[in-house]
C-alpha cells in the first residue's frame, strides 16, 4: 500500500514517509491508494480480539513498511496508557450503545490518535536518527492530548502555546502539569488565535523550520486517521450478525472520517453514519442542502467542535469525485477563492447516501444530558450529548446505535452542572491536579519571543 495526495502532485509514499511528512507536500492531504475491503474470514479471525490486538491487525493492512514485531510494541505501548481494560468500552445505555473512547490520559478520544502518533514518531525518530521539535497551539484541548502522547519520548520535544488565562483551570493545569524535560508550555499574552498565527509564521520560515525539524501535530495526519478506524471496526464486531448505524459529534471531520473508511472495510456491517453537529453547523448544510461554505464561528457549550473549516473534509471531497485529485486540487481552489463549494444532484445524492445528519443547538444539548441522565443514570459530556440526540432521532429497531462518548463529563464539569444540578465525579486523572507541581513559560504574543525561546530549547 502506497500514500497519494488528494491533489495528486506527489510521487507514491510509504506509510513511515506519509506520518513524517503529514500534509502532502502539494498542499493536498494523504490517502492511502487503496482502501482494503475485509473478507468475511478475515472477519471471523477478529470477532472477539481485545482492542490492541485488533489495532494491531488492522494498522498492519496501511502500515507494511512497519515490522510486525515494532508494530505491536508501538500499539502496546499506547494502549497501555489507558485506563480501562478494555480500552474504548461499549456499554448499553437506554436505546443506544455508547462507545467510551474517553479512557485515555486526558479523558478526550484524541488520545486513542496522539497515543498511537506519538508512539509512531518515536519509533521512527529512533530507526532514522533524526529528532523533532513539535510546534503547535491549542485552544485547551488537543494541547493536553499532543503533550501526552510525547511526553518523555526521546528524540522529541514539544512547544505549545496556550492563551494565558483563557483556558479552563482544568485544561491548564492538564497541561502544565506534565513536567517531563521533553515538555514546554508557553502561554502567551495573547488570544488562541494570536498563537495560531504566531505558529504559522514560525512554519514559513523555512530556514527557521527545517534548522529545528520544526513538526506538527495536527488532525491531519494519516497516522491518527487509521487509529481511529479501529475503533469502529472493534463496535461493528461486537454486534454478530447485524449492521450497525454511528453516531459522530463532529468538528473537523477527522473522526467520522475514520467511520467512512471503516465502512469502505465493512460495507456489511456498518449501515449509518450520523453527523451530528453544534451551531457550527457547515458539515450538516452540506449534507442537507449541497452547499460549503463558511460561517462565523459561534461558542457553544461544546467548545471542541465550534469550527468552521473542517480539515479533514478534503479526504471525503476526493472520494466524491472518484478519486480525481485534478477535480479535488481545483474545488479546494475555488474554497480558498470564494470560500465556497457548490454541488450537483448527483453528488448531492452520494452524499447523502454517505450521511445522515442533525444539528443540535445547546438548548437540545443541556436537555439531552439532562433526559439522558433521569432515563438511564448515565452522565453524557456536551459533546456526546450532541451525538446522542442525533442517534436517538434516526434509531429505529432493525440496527443498533452506537453513540461515539468523545469526552469524559469531568471535562466538561460547567455544563453538565447547568444540566443535571451537579457537577460529575472526577476521575483519578484529574482529581489530584491542583497539588501536583506545574511548569509553564508565561511569553509576550511575539514571534521573535518564541522563536528565542525555542532556540534556547529545542533538540537541535
Ligand atoms: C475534537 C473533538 C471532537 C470533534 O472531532 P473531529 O475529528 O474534529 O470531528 C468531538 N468531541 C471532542 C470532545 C473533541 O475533542
């Protein structure tokens, strides 16, 4: 299996050169050439496999330049990290199944990704002799979630810049908290949207880039795309003898993403794919009415999908046109042009034959948490939340609904206080932050101040 780009101008690439190179040097993103279709043996021989197992077999089929034996030590070691035995536990909720993915060491699904991408990196740093300086800024969330998945790798550190003050108490101290040598917080004096653009800027000085191995760490690298196609497979094969229909609470395509190619593999076994979607609801106008195009971005009460530009969107934009990266390369064109998409009937009607949708409005979030809470004692994130209303309006009796738990509720303690009256239990991982020692570098908003910074501790 070799890696293509979406929009087509760069030569086949193995799976260990696609993860190092992350976004397609043509500007377009990575795909494998081929999606494997799962013959109905293969499926008996992985009924009933725990979870690292069927990672395992399943990472095998995109990554046959990894040695099997490096491989398992790989999804060994990022499993490990979690804290339940079973790792992405299904359990049966009122007249859905909710598929915990929440288990890992910052209580959100990016870990199921970053725990594989950092272990991948490593093993590859390793095998190369090259190191990697992470650069990346956050918002709250995937900034925990990246920092755990390097932490105390070698050959690896990790910058990144978080707006002082203008994150939860809980994101900052999971964050700050992490004090392995390899780990640099910076929080600058500034907005979220001030590190993005001090991040960019970084990244296109090329000198500064390639002097550091400057790498990145965001959505849109294949390797985190494949970790969390398992998942998937491992719900559908719980369920002997039925389809089984997703429900996706969805920002930046990413993770219902992983749902389309796991269904490519299982076209016998997954029927629905539900998108569901806050305010920030581009995806889901897509889905109903075949238009792209962009909005203001509003603040929900589910802050990890209040996005516009969904990243991964490309990916599904090339299978729509059946795999013609020229037509892929010339809609992205006309994107950045007009910030606008338009489609056909036809391709309306694929779309659609690919999704189910519902958007859900933070009212409807605050009272599905607090339904779902008085029908089955279960407390949902708002994030779940918003898939669990949409799972609940298309399930019907023929296939089971599997609801994707995206977060831990502790996560998200504010608004499931507002829904339910009290605020949910903290888990181990975040109940003891606030006595445990913290590091963190306070920095003016200013470029020059970071790349001083960096200089003065990056692996070099
Ligand atoms: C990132 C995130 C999402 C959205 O996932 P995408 O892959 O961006 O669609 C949903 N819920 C939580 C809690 C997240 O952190």
């Amino acid at each position: 299996m070799k890696y293509i780009s979406t929009r087509g101008n760069i030569e086949p690439i193995g799976f260990k050169e696609a993860v190092m190179m992350g976004l397609a040097r043509d500007g377009g993103l990575l795909l494998p050439d081929t999606i494997p279709l799962i013959s109905s043996q293969t499926i008996q021989q992985w009924q009933g496999l725990p979870f690292v197992d069927l990672s395992f077999e399943v990472i095998s089929l995109f990554a046959p330049d990894i040695p099997a034996a490096a491989l398992r030590g790989i999804v060994q070691r990022a499993y490990a990290t979690f804290s339940h035995a079973e790792v992405t536990p299904l359990v049966q909720k009122g007249r859905v199944h909710i598929l915990e993915l929440f288990h890992g060491p910052t209580l959100a699904f990016k870990d199921v990704a970053l725990q594989f991408l950092g272990n991948v990196f490593e093993y590859l740093l390793k095998e190369s002799g090259r190191h990697l300086n992470i650069l990346g800024a956050t918002s709250g969330d995937t900034g925990s979630a990246a920092i755990y998945g390097v932490r105390g790798k070698e050959r690896i550190n990790i910058f990144i810049l978080h707006p002082h003050k203008r994150v939860s108490r809980i994101q900052e101290l999971q964050m700050t908290t992490v004090t392995d040598a390899n780990v640099f917080n910076i929080a600058i004096r500034g907005t979220f949207d001030d590190g993005q653009a001090i991040v960019k800027t970084i990244f296109n000085d090329l000198d500064f880039k390639d002097k550091y191995g400057l790498g990145a760490i965001n959505s849109i690298n294949w390797a985190r795309i494949v970790a969390q196609i398992v998942y998937y497979i491992y719900a559908a094969l719980h369920f002997k003898g039925s389809k089984v229909d997703f429900a996706v609470p969805t920002g930046n395509f990413g993770d219902i993403f992983a749902g389309f190619m796991a269904r490519r593999m299982l076209p016998a076994h997954i029927r629905h794919l539900v998108l569901a979607t806050n305010e920030n609801n581009l995806l889901s106008r897509f889905v109903t009415k075949g238009e792209y195009s962009l909005g203001q971005v509003v603040q929900t009460s589910s802050p990890s999908m209040d996005i516009q530009v969904a990243s991964n969107f490309e990916r599904f934009l090339y299978y729509l046109y059946d795999e013609q990266s020229g037509l892929t390369r010339e809609a992205m064109e006309r994107f950045a042009q007009s910030g606008r998409l338009d489609f056909t009937e036809d391709e309306q009607r694929k779309v659609r034959e690919n999704f189910l949708t519902l958007t859900v409005n933070q009212q409807q979030t605050r009272e599905t948490i607090a339904d779902f809470y008085k029908e089955t004692g279960y407390v949902l994130d708002p994030h779940t939340a918003v898939g669990v209303k949409a799972g609940l309006h298309f399930v019907d009796d023929a296939v089971p609904m599997v609801c994707l738990a995206t977060a831990h509720p502790a996560k998200f303690g504010e608004a499931v206080l507002q829904a339910i009256g009290r605020e949910p239990d903290l888990p181990p991982a975040v109940a003891g932050l606030e006595e445990k020692e913290s590091r963190c570098q306070i920095l003016d908003a200013e470029v020059a101040q970071i790349k001083a910074f960096i200089e003065e501790n990056g692996l070099q």
